[in-house]
C-alpha cells in the first residue's frame, strides 16, 4: 500500500502560524492505520509506503529573510538576462548556511516539533509490525533542500527516511524530482515544474540544477505576501491605530497564505480589510511592500520581455502578474473599485487545467508496456481526479486506463465562494492511497483511493 502526502507547508510561523495541530496528523495517521488493516486481511504481506511529495515544509514563507543580506534570490555579482534565475552564490555566511538556521526553527516550532514522533519516527506496530518507508520529494517553497547536504540530513531525519531500509538515504545525495512505483502503477512528482512561477528550468530536460533556479513564486511569496505581515508586524498603536486594532489587522493579513486560487488575493482583501481603519492599514503595509518587490532587479527582469513578456499573447504570465500588481497598486492608492475591474480581468483564469493537461502528456506514462495507471501531483492544494484515457487495446492488446490525482493538502484553505461575493474558510485532510492488485479483493489492477476531508473552521 502506497501513500501520498503533500503540501503540508510546516514553516516558523513568523508570517502567520499556519502549522495544524498535531492531533491532524495523529487522525492522518489512524487513517492510514485502518486502511491497512483492510489491507492486511486480504494480503497480510502487504506493506506501506508513504511519500512526502514536496511542499512539506515552506523556507519563504517567513520573516526570516528580512533579518540579513543573503538570500535565496538575491545576487551579488553582476547577471544578465537568463541568468537572473541562476541561483546566487553562497559563500561562508551565505543563504545556505542561512537555510539550516531557518529549517532548526522550522523543525522546533511548537506544532512542527511533534510531528517527527508521529509520521517520522518508528510506526511497525501500526502496520503489522513490519516499519514503513519512506521517500521525500521536494517540491517549490522546500526546493533549497537539495542545494545543501545539512539541510537534507535534517530531513532525513525529521521524517524518518532511514527507517524501514537496509540501507539509509546518503545525505550527500539529492533527493528524487518524480518518483516511479510500477507495482501500484504511480508515477509521482509535486507538479510545480508545470507552474511557470514556480519553475524556471528547462521542462523538457528538467536536469537537477534546473530545480535550483530561483522562481518568481519565492519573490512573490517571501518579497511580497510575507513582506506584507512583516510590515504589519512593524505596525505601533498610537496616532491613528488602536492597539486592539492592529492586533486583529495583523491576524487577518497573516491567512493571506491560505487564499486559493492567488488569482482571488485582491478580492480577498477588498472583502476582509472594509473598515477606515483596516484601509489605512492595509494601503500603508502595500504600499511598502509593492515598492520593495517592483524595485527587484529580478522582478524587473521576469516582467521583461528577455524574461516572460511575450509581445505575441496578450495575456501571458507577465501580463497576469502584472494584473495583480496593478490591482494591488490600486489598493493602495485607495481606489477599490478600479482595483476589482483589473481583478476582473485575470480572475477566469483556470489555475488547475495547465496539470491536468501536463499529466495527460507524462512520457513514463504514455510509453509503450508502462505500468503507470496513475500520475499523481500536489502544488495546487486541490484534491482532484480526472480519469485521463485509455491507451493500448489495439489488436486485441490489454487497455490501461489513465489518471490524474492531485492528492491536495493539509493546510487551512480561503476559497472563494461560487457567487465571487465571500470566501469561506475549511482545513482540509487530504492525502492519497494506492493499491497493488493483490491488496484489494477482486481487483484486476491497481486501484487508489482519494482521501478529501474538508473540516469547517470553527
């Protein structure tokens, strides 16, 4: 029995404590319990995998990186053009060694802490007494994991990685980008390479070093929306703000992380932020922040037309971060309702289809004899199957049918509400299992199941 977790997103909690309790993770893992006690009575030989598959814990979500000059995406030599997404070199001092600090506070944050005793540590007696293994994809927010072999010594042992082997993960060695398990017919990878900010390599080579490159979602995350609640956490009572006041501006700004889709941000804000108060508040803390992101030599590059600026589609990636720019540029300046026609206009955007149709094209799967029935993602925080196609079945030959899972995450979630009037706020418990044939009775086949528990928000 196989299963997928993702998008857990443990971080230091300085830019909104976001980190489920630890009781989430003891239901998560009770729910795994059971499903393979059902397994084990139709194959008591039947053994459990569980993948990490990336975005388990989030280094730019943070007011780490404000505290120092080397970060993740800032250069200290000169770049130009492509170059710009080259990561920066880190000398003694540098980013890297920066990343360990962040990860140890990461790791001993009050909710993050217990959770290396409940999915990293020895778990046999729950699974028939044989120990589960593991593996750890990284995905976008944790990608600097693999730029340093302290940083995946760390994981390797938070979440148990040795466990279960007769040989332990090499921490010198970077972690795998997809995951292939022919046997429950998985073919495994966070999915962020398909999102054009959140991967700035080569797609169709996708060679180690292009998952080091700096994407404009770390800029985007860390230099803007986390620059956000720093700058509401530099906010003082006294003059026009009451201290009760700032307080619960602060509270508010800090679930701007838990907004799906981004493309809702602006909408988000309009409907949350609609005293004088909060207004003033919240065109003080943009304000500071749009200046600090549109004066990156990055960003100017990315929003070029040598970086992302296509003159022949008018309406590519630039021109849709540039929407919200210019929508945020409007709260600012006070004028809302200017702000929601720019919102308006980059708002139908379907964020979740371009996987979708990624998955549907995944050469492993598309191959001829493949035993991938199921290509499995996270990165968008949307529980999701679409039955993708059959293949083969010419002459006779055997079909295979073909998936698309997206196995979600364990986050709190703002979901715009259908009639694009209101959000309302769940947390999800979402994760994926996959069967082998011979651990469900009577199947022809591997088999999964998607786990989408959606918990209102008391």
């Amino acid at each position: 029995m196989l299963v997928v977790i993702s998008d857990l997103h443990l971080a230091d909690g300085t830019a909104g404590d976001h980190n489920l309790k630890p009781q989430v993770y003891v239901d998560l893992l009770d729910r795994i319990a059971e499903a393979h006690a059902k397994v084990r009575a139709e194959n008591p030989a039947s053994q459990v995998q569980i993948v990490f598959a990336g975005d388990i814990f989030d280094l730019r979500r943070t007011h780490y990186w404000f505290q120092g000059e080397h970060t993740p995406w800032r250069h200290f030599q000169m770049v130009e053009g492509d170059d710009h997404a080259r990561p920066p070199v880190s000398g003694e001092g540098g980013y890297l060694d920066r990343s360990v600090e962040l990860f140890t506070k990461i790791m001993t944050h009050q909710n993050v802490a217990p959770i290396k005793g409940i999915l990293g540590d020895r778990l046999a007696d729950r699974f028939g007494g044989v120990e589960p293994t593991r593996v750890y994809i990284p995905g976008d927010s944790d990608r600097l994991i693999n730029m340093h072999p302290g940083l995946r010594a760390r994981v390797i042992d938070f979440l148990g990685l040795d466990l279960g082997l007769s040989q332990g993960w090499n921490p010198e060695l970077r972690f795998p980008n997809e995951y292939l398990e022919p046997g429950h017919g998985v073919l495994i990878r966070h999915g962020h390479e398909w999102d054009v900010y959140s991967f700035e390599g080569d797609l169709e080579q996708r060679r180690p070093e292009d998952y080091d490159r700096v994407p404009m979602n770390d800029l985007i995350n860390c230099e803007l929306f986390a620059l956000l609640t720093y700058e509401a956490s530099l906010l003082q009572p006294g003059g026009d703000y009451a201290s009760v006041a700032i307080e619960r501006f602060r509270r508010k700004i800090e679930q701007l992380d838990n907004v799906r889709p981004v493309s809702s941000v602006v909408q988000w804000l309009t409907r949350h932020f609609s005293s004088g108060e909060d207004r003033k508040m919240l065109e003080q803390v943009i304000g500071r922040a749009l200046t600090n992101f549109n004066g990156k030599a990055y960003v100017k590059w990315w929003l070029s037309a040598s970086g992302h600026d296509k003159w022949y589609n008018p309406l590519d990636e630039a021109d849709r971060l540039e929407l919200l720019l210019s929508s945020l540029d409007k709260l600012w300046l006070g004028k809302i309702g200017a702000a929601m026609k720019i919102y308006d206009k980059f708002a139908a955007y379907d964020p979740y289809e371009r996987y979708v149709e990624m998955a549907a094209k995944e050469e492993l799967a598309l191959q001829e004899g493949s035993a991938v029935k199921f290509v499995v993602y996270g990165h968008t925080h949307w529980a999701q199957h679409v039955p993708l196609a059959f293949l083969g079945g010419e002459e006779g030959a055997p079909q295979r049918d073909l998936h698309y899972v997206n196995v979600g995450s364990l986050r709190p979630t703002h979901q715009v509400t259908r009639d694009g009037r209101n959000f309302y706020v769940t947390e999800s418990l979402c994760f994926g299992i996959f069967y082998r044939q011979d651990e469900r009775p009577g199947a022809t086949g591997p088999t999964f199941e998607l786990h989408n528990v959606q918990r209102s928000r008391l």
